[in-house]
C-alpha cells in the first residue's frame, strides 16, 4: 500500500507569512544533509537559515518545504 505525499504549504509561492517550512542544510565539503526540528513560517525560516549560515561556514542553510506522507489515500 502506498501513502500521497502531500506539503505543508504552497510549493509555488514563497510568501513570508506561509507556513509549513522547516531550516534545511547541506554540508559542503561532506555527503550530508539535514534539516533542523520546528515547523514555521517561511520568512521565519529564511532569517534562521541566515543567522546559522553566518555563524556555521561548513554548511549551507536554506528554508525547506515539510513534505508528509497521507496514508489515507
């Protein structure tokens, strides 16, 4: 059985006030990738992605879409 996978905002506009998103990072020397916990709004986000890219240079920080999958379907 296969689940929809459904996003927690609009995957087409990127509005300040839009919620659904999270702070994803890369590493950029290294294969990792991540996201940091908390669900917020996207301009939220971007200022977070911001603050941690100026203090972690290893990384690079970007404000990320949650996408969860809906069993329902």
């Amino acid at each position: 059985m296969s689940g929809v996978l459904k996003t927690k905002g609009d995957p087409l506009w990127k509005r300040k006030d839009d919620p659904g998103y999270r702070v994803g990072w890369r590493s950029k020397a290294k294969f990792e990738k991540g996201h940091l916990d908390g669900e917020m709004t996207y301009g939220e986000a971007e200022k977070k992605a911001a603050e941690l890219a100026a203090k972690d240079t290893e990384k690079t920080y970007y404000p990320e879409l949650i996408i969860i999958e809906d069993s329902a379907a």
